[in-house]
C-alpha cells in the first residue's frame, strides 16, 4: 500500500523521470523472479515507473522494458513501454552463478566489477555501466585491455531513454 501511495503522490511535472529502487530483482539471468514480480509488477507498470534499480545479484545487468517476461515493443499514447529494469551488484565479490551467455533475451549484462552512473533531466536520462579498473582482476575476470591508460573506468553499456516533457499523466 505505501509504494502504491509514493507513487500515486508523484507529481510527473515535478518529477518526470520515476526510478524505483530496491534489492531483489525482479528479472536476472534470463529468469523472472516469480514471487516478486507477480507482487510489485502490475503495479510497477500501471503507475509508468520508468526505471528499477537493484542489487544483490553480483552483476550488471539491464532489460529491455519488459512485463511478465516479454519485452514490450508498442508504446502508449505517452511514449511509455515498461520499466526498464537494471542490476547494479557488480561492484563486489564475484558469487553469481550466472554466465554471459544466460543474460537472455532481455538486454545487456555483465559479470566484470564496476560501477554505474544516472544522470536524468526534464527529457533524458541515461544510465551508463563502467568497469571498476581499481580493484584488479579476479580468479574469473581479467582487467578490459583499455584499463588504466588514461586512468578513467572503460564504459561497458550506456542505456538511454528519451520522453517529452511535460508527459500528458
């Protein structure tokens, strides 16, 4: 009930860009997480929530938006799909049994540490997803060939979203 009231309490020309955040994921490894996704996804999609951000998977990952499994293609008469939904738990210890080749279908994923930025004005937002270059290698990742040269995080992935401003909702 209290998320359902946030975000029914979001004014979008205050607040364009709605991000929910989290811990479990919903979808990781080409796999939907049934119980938390048949709890909070209608409702994630019915109020427009543009992004969700998670951790606890110890990888990156990004969806295309998607609902109940499959990437939505069609968007509303206000440019909305589905939330996108991102994994940010590449910062740490490697203990995901996921591989890259089972992030699925869905998007973009990861197994190397880093770290991911936001940045998000009135019409744009993006989210871009680098390689830590700091910590050294791990037993199952090697440092990206551009590491340290210019002493800047090598980009692996940006996703981008573009929405009118003011929506219309």
């Amino acid at each position: 009930a209290w998320l359902e009231a946030d975000l029914d309490a979001v004014d979008r020309k205050v607040t364009p860009w709605v991000i929910v955040t989290g811990h479990r994921q919903l979808y990781s490894c080409a796999k939907r997480n049934k119980d938390i996704a048949d709890a909070i996804e209608p409702l994630l999609l019915a109020k427009r929530v543009d992004l969700v951000v998670v951790g606890h998977i110890h990888l990156a990952q990004r969806t295309c938006p998607i609902f109940n499994g499959t990437c939505v293609d069609e968007a509303d008469e206000y440019g909305f799909k589905a939330p996108v939904h991102a994994i940010v738990g590449h910062a740490g210890m490697t203990v995901s049994a996921c591989t890259a080749e089972r992030f699925g279908p869905w998007g973009w994923g990861s197994l190397q540490h880093g770290y991911a930025t936001l940045e998000a004005n009135l019409t744009d937002m993006r989210v871009k997803f680098y390689a830590d270059c700091e910590g050294g290698p791990t037993e199952d990742w090697t440092h990206p060939a551009d590491c340290g040269k210019d002493g800047s995080s090598p980009l692996l992935h940006t996703y981008e979203a573009a929405m009118p401003y003011p929506r219309g909702y």
